[in-house]
C-alpha cells in the first residue's frame, strides 16, 4: 500500500490545480499559538506526545507571525489584548487561517464583562470555532480535521 | 487579646479606631493618616515582626461613609501571628499615605487598588494603572461600575501611549535621546519590548527592557493582558456558582483554588467538612499540586531548547489529568469541590490506580533528574542566575516554592494546617540560594513530597459508606428522577438511585460522607430531591435566586498553600446569597511584581529561564 499502490504503475495522476495544491497546504500548517489561557493547558497536551498533533502536520510552532500561516487563539482575549492580536493577524502572510480554540474565543464564554472580548470574529476573520471550556484534545484534532478539509476544499489563489 | 493588638493600643490609643477578633482574625481599624506609621511600628518591633505585607486589597462600600476601605494584611515569620490593619478612606478624592517604601510589593498592590478602585496612594512612585489600559475609563471594582458596562475597544492606530509596541522611529528617537555617562563614557541604552505574545512568555505579560549591550540594566513589567474580572463576577453570582470561576485562576492546579474558596466561605458559615472529605480535598490538591509541577519544570526545560523532558512531563501530567478526570469528569476546569464538601465521592478502585499514576509520576520524575539536575549544560544556564536575596524575596511577599528556594521554610500546610494536614508526615524543602536551580529542585522534591502525602492520605481516609442495607433494588437516577416529577414518589425513597459520580453528583449512600449535613449549604442527596417534599424544598431554597448560601454577615481570609504559594480568599459578606466582596490573593502576583528586581544585571537570554522559574499563570496574576 501507500503512495505506490495509489498512483500506479505508470507514475502519472492527473487532478485540479487546486486540488494539489489544497492537499500540499492542508498538511503543512504552521502554527502560531496566540496563547491566553487555561486552552494553553490543552494546547500543550495536543501538542506533547500523547495526542501528538504532528500527525496531522500541524505541529511545529512558529513564533514569528510572518512564518505562520495558521493563528490559534488559544484562551481568552481581553480588551488590553484584543489590539495586539490584532497586529499578530494583520502580520501574518496570505494564506492565512484562524482557530478559534476554546469558548472564549467563539463568544466570550462566561466572562460577560468589561474587560473581555466577546469572541474574537469581532476583531478578525475565523476559520474554526472550536468550543469547549477548555475543549478536550480530540476536539482540537477534530478542529484542526475541520481545518483541512476546508483547505482541501477551497479555491486556491495562487 | 493578642499581643499586637495591646502594643498597638499601648502605643498609637489615639489612632485606633476599633479592634477585632472575629473568626479567628485580629484586626484593626485605624486612623488613615496613621497608617504609615503603625504598618512601620508593626514591620519594625522586635517583638512583632511582622515583616510579610501578605495583602493590601480594597473594599467599595458603595453608599456607605466613608466608602472605600483599605485593608492590610501582615504576617509575623517570627511569631506566625497575623493582623488585619483597615483604613477608612470616604470621597471625594479617596487618599491614603503610601506603603510602598516599606514594602517592595506595595507598589504593585497600591497601582492595583488605584486602577480598580480609583483609591490613590500620597507620595507613591509610579501611580499608574495596572490590570486595565491607560484608555479605561472608570473604576471598575466600584460598586457603581456595572459589571458588563463595555467601552470601545483601541485599535492599535488609535492607542498613543505604545501600548503595543513603539514604531521604530520612536524606539530610535528615545534612543538617540537616552544617553548616560558612565566612567567617563557616554553609554547608549537600548530599549527592547518582549511581550506580550513572545515564544518563551507562555502566558500574557510585557516587559520593556532597558539594555545596556546584552545586560539588563533595568525593566518595567506589564501584566493586566488576562483580566477577566473573577472578583466583580464573584460579587455578581451567587455562592455556589463561583467555583467555576475560581477553576480559572490557576488554571494548571484548579482543584487548589476550589479548596481555598470553599474553605473560606465555610469560615465564615463556621462550618467543618466531613473526615472523609478532608481527605479527599488533600488527595486531589496534591495531584493537581504534582501536574502544577510537572507543567512548570516541562516548560521552563523546553524553553531552555531540553524538549525532552517536556515531552516526559506532559506524559506524566496525562496520567494526573486522566486521575483528575475520572473524579470530577473534566480534566481541567473540574469546579470539584462545593460548600460543605466536594460534588462527589472518589469512584471505586480509585485508590490503586492512583498507586500505579504515582509510580508512573516517579520514573519520570527519575528520569528527568537524571537529564537535568546534573546536566552541565543546564545547570549552567540556571546556577547563580535570576537570584533574589532573602529580605528582597520578604519584601516582595513572596511565597511558595519561591520564598522556599530562599530558604524560608513557609507552607501554609505548616504553618496554618487545614483539611487534616497536620495530621500527614512530609517534609517542606528548602533552598539555600534563591536561584533558578533552587527554584527547580524544590518543586522536584515537592513532586515527591506530594506523592508521599497522597499516600499517607490514603492510609488515612475513612472507609466511605459505600455499603449500606436497603430494601428497594437500584434504579437509574434518571429514572427515578422522571417517576418523582409525575409524582409516583411512593417507595421511592426507599430506593438506591445508580449516580455516576462525575455526572450527577453524590448519590444517597455516599452523600453523608462527602457533604455536610447542614442545610443551608449542601444540597440534598438526589434521591431525597426526588422522592420527598423536604428534599426538593430544600433543594430549591439552595437554588433558587437570592436563597442559596448566605453565610452571615462578617468577612473571612483562608490562606491555602497554592502550588505557587500562598493562595488566600478574603471574603467580605453582608448575609445575602452573593459575597459583597471577593478578593483573591495571588502568589505570583508577587513574582511578577518582584521580576525586574530578579533579572537586573542578568543577560537577555537569562529572562528565558528566570520567567520559567516563577511559574507565572497569568489567570491568577491578572484574575
């Protein structure tokens, strides 16, 4: 099995441009982990051993928003923060896509105050919302699945 | 009356407005312009020594005169005695004198009480706002705030005070215009921002560097980029429902803070858990105190480029979580412990999986001393660096692990046993230095100490009323839950209802021994609520709006040991079923304050390990 069997003897596949392309880039997600709070804690078991976000390519963390492609805003987002993520986003190089990683970031959570943002698609584009307080890693993995399906699935500029 | 409170009497009559021992608590009002100096009288007496400000909080009582009070709270390492120093401020332009050349964490408690409060301090260095932006407007731990009372966001074009990050023109210009002379040489400074969203800050904090080539010649450290309001939520729900909250604060060890809340408002309802239950309570805050550790030293090793023993961590860390997990059903934000007792009792079997969690805690606690603690490479980047003297670390309230790396043996399980501590042997280890090394190796050895005690704790507990003789057969609660809402209650008390701990909550056979018996803070078992008129009245006293909890009127400080450090609630109640006043004392709050102190003189790249060391959470930090 593998690569050998699905392409077949005679080394020639034909798809859509687009599709290539979508396949190369849903597995060569680079994250850039906007890390808040207590998500953290989940963010760092999904990324540790055990749940090994590696396998679906997405686990090599970029600190450099201009080297990342995947922003994942991990833990609540107040308002003294809201404009330095902001600057994280707008840093960021096309192709750009956004998780939303934990209830904070979907709507606030229950932090219904003065000083929390209340989700963060008020500030920028989101690609995922993934819930949960914090959510568990396999929901993130199923997050990040979402992701890539999308990827795979869009219309590519290029 | 206590020793302190006559000395102070004897010393400052006139200035003593009222004295207290209420709930175990000294306390004393005093005259605000004498607050300086008693603080100082207090600090300095040989006999007293109280030399640890603990706290320094503020209480709004809104249409009350005088409005604000400040509340002080010391420590004596001498005599282990503690004092409550109050201070009546009223409006307009609230004002009182300055603590900050006493003690160096004053600064960042008065910056604190100025920014939530608007209480201003006479003669304070640096009054500046601390958790919100210079561009808030308003209070908003004022009574008068109202607690979703929204104002615009600053988008980073609007802001003009660099909250972000300077351009380069301004960085460049405020460089050209910082020139010292040194020796005879003019000395240009570079200024350098690291933070807020920076690779090795893990958790929200800025700090503006002042370099002079590689070296920290200076630093201001921003914090507030967490602030989710826990103590204006805390007086807006009720009781009960602030546990979820609290599970936020320390997020990596949220159990603690669940104890150390319930803990307080028990103080002030004047109640005592069950045995059985204190002992759970130690149980599950030592494992959650193991996966603290655990997460503290993974980190701070990965960032110094030692991935590996992250990796072994967080192997280890999944073993606690899936313990966690299995008791309360969540593995992080669990909201475990309730008023009067915890949700529910520990599963069945519990005991030996927690043998074969802890044995696994232990090789991996083997193994990565066998990578670090001897590793040239490490111990280099650690030893002598990021040091803070003893009186440094007093003065800045430090407490916890840290104080501990500085030889102080402090443990509030020590010091002020709760929950059956005094009655568990271990040991409290203690560093000589104050440095990164010492910080690492207490909480290694403190990860072994907790296995010991979760052992102990073990041996101890009483056996749960797990066996109980009934007549009817086990019914699922659902069940029994839909036959009690049509009213088919006959027989059904008589019935065991089949509960799943983690879901539903203690069910009739273990309720007894994980709750307490009083009314007015446990709810009733499921069976009861369901089966009988007393158990759903008693139910709904508990739930329904403006009934629940209302511990009378009074207020509380219980400090629990944090796996940070001293964890303490004060709580401030007027008989309602909503605490007036919250406040949390957080023990990295202290580290953080005292930070700039720790990194002067360091190398840049010595920040990476030193900020690791303090195990900053920034849901405590900036609650």
């Amino acid at each position: 099995m593998g690569l050998r069997s699905l392409f077949g003897g005679d080394n020639v596949v034909t798809t859509k441009l687009d599709e290539a392309i979508g396949w190369a880039r849903k597995y060569s997600l680079f994250p850039y982990p906007f890390v808040t709070a207590c998500c953290g804690m989940e963010y760092m078991s999904v990324s540790a051993s055990h749940y090994d976000l590696d396998r679906f390519g997405a686990a090599f963390p970029r600190f450099s928003p201009r080297q990342a492609d995947m922003l994942m805003c991990v833990g609540t987002v107040s308002q003294k923060i809201a404009p330095v993520l902001r600057r994280v986003y707008d840093q960021m190089c096309e192709p750009k896509y956004v998780i939303a990683f934990g209830v904070c970031t979907c709507t606030g959570g229950f932090y219904d105050n003065y000083a929390t943002v209340q989700g963060i698609d008020t500030i920028l584009p989101v690609d995922v919302y993934i819930p949960g307080c914090p959510p568990r890693p396999e929901t993130v993995i199923q997050g990040l699945m979402l992701l890539q399906e999308k990827i795979q699935k869009q219309k590519h500029e290029y | 009356m206590p020793n302190a409170l006559k000395l102070l009497q004897n010393k400052f009559s006139d200035c003593i407005r009222e004295t207290n021992c209420h709930l175990g608590d000294t306390s004393a009002v005093v005259n605000k312009k004498a607050v300086h100096d008693i603080l100082e009288f207090l600090r300095d007496d040989a006999d007293l020594n109280f030399d640890l400000l603990v706290d320094l909080t503020c209480v709004d009582y809104g249409e009350g005169e005088p409005r604000f009070e400040i509340v002080y709270l010391l420590h004596s390492f001498k005599t282990k005695a503690r004092i409550f120093i109050k201070a009546q401020v009223s409006e307009p332009d609230p004002q009182v004198q300055t603590v900050s050349d006493l003690w160096h964490i004053a600064d960042w408690y008065e910056r604190e009480v100025w920014d939530l409060f608007g209480v201003s301090f006479k003669g304070h260095p640096d009054l500046r706002r601390l958790l919100m932006y210079e561009e808030f407007q308003g209070h908003p731990l004022r009574k008068d705030y109202s607690i979703d009372k929204r104002q615009p966001l600053v988008t980073a074009e609007g802001t003009n005070n660099s909250q972000i990050t300077p351009t380069l023109e301004q960085s460049q210009q405020a460089m050209e215009e910082y020139v010292s002379e040194e020796n005879g040489l003019s000395v240009r400074h570079m200024f350098l921002n690291m933070g807020p969203s920076h690779p090795a800050m893990h958790g929200v904090v800025k700090i503006v560097l002042e370099l002079d080539g590689e070296k920290v010649v200076g630093s201001d450290v921003g914090i507030g980029y967490l602030h989710r309001a826990f103590e204006k939520h805390a007086e807006n729900i009720s009781y009960t429902g602030v546990f979820p909250y609290t599970d936020r604060l320390n997020y990596v060890s949220p159990i603690i803070n669940n104890v150390g809340y319930a803990l307080a408002v028990e103080k002030l309802l004047g109640i005592e858990v069950t045995e059985r239950c204190k002992y759970i309570r130690v149980i599950m805050s030592e494992i959650s105190r193991i996966a603290d550790h655990l997460t503290c030293i993974g980190a701070m090793a990965m960032e110094l480029g030692a991935m590996t023993p992250f990796l072994y961590f967080m192997q280890a860390r999944e073993a606690m979580y899936q313990l966690i997990e299995e008791v309360t059903g969540a593995r992080i934000t669990v909201s475990y412990v309730r008023v009067g007792g915890v949700k529910a009792d520990l599963p069945a079997g519990f005991e030996s999986r927690v043998h074969d969690q802890l044995k696994k805690v232990r090789a991996e606690l083997k193994q990565v001393h066998r990578l670090l603690s001897r590793n040239r490479i490490f111990v280099d980047r650690v030893q002598g660096i990021g040091a803070i003297s003893t009186a440094d670390a007093i003065s800045y309230s430090f407490t916890g692990p840290m104080l501990r790396a500085c030889g102080v043996d402090y443990d509030v399980r020590k010091t002020f046993p709760y929950s059956n501590y005094d009655r568990i042997d271990f040991d409290v280890p203690v560093g000589e230095n104050g440095d990164i090394l010492d910080r690492y190796l207490v909480r290694m050895e403190e990860i072994e100490q907790s296995c010991r005690i979760i052992e102990q704790a073990f041996e101890k507990i009483p056996v749960g009323n797990v066996m109980v003789d009934f007549t009817g057969k086990e019914i699922p609660a659902e069940k029994m839950a839909d036959l009690g809402k049509f009213g088919q209650t006959e027989g059904l008390l008589l019935q065991v209802a089949v509960t799943d701990p983690t879901l539903l909550g203690a069910g009739e056979s273990e309720h007894a021994e994980v709750r307490h018996a009083d009314k007015r803070v446990s709810l009733p078992a499921k069976e009861k609520t369901y089966a009988s008129i007393e158990g759903l009245i008693n139910h709904f006293m508990l739930i329904m709006d403006g009934h629940g909890i209302c511990p009378p009127k009074g207020e509380a400080y219980f400090p629990v040991e944090g796996a940070n450090g001293e964890l303490g609630f004060y709580i401030v109640s007027d008989g309602s079923d909503k605490a007036y006043r919250v406040r949390c004392r957080p023990p990295c709050f202290a580290f953080v304050a005292g930070f700039s102190k720790m990194i002067e003189g360091c190398q840049l790249a010595d920040i990476i390990p030193a900020f690791g060391s303090i195990n900053m959470i920034a849901g405590e930090l900036d609650r």
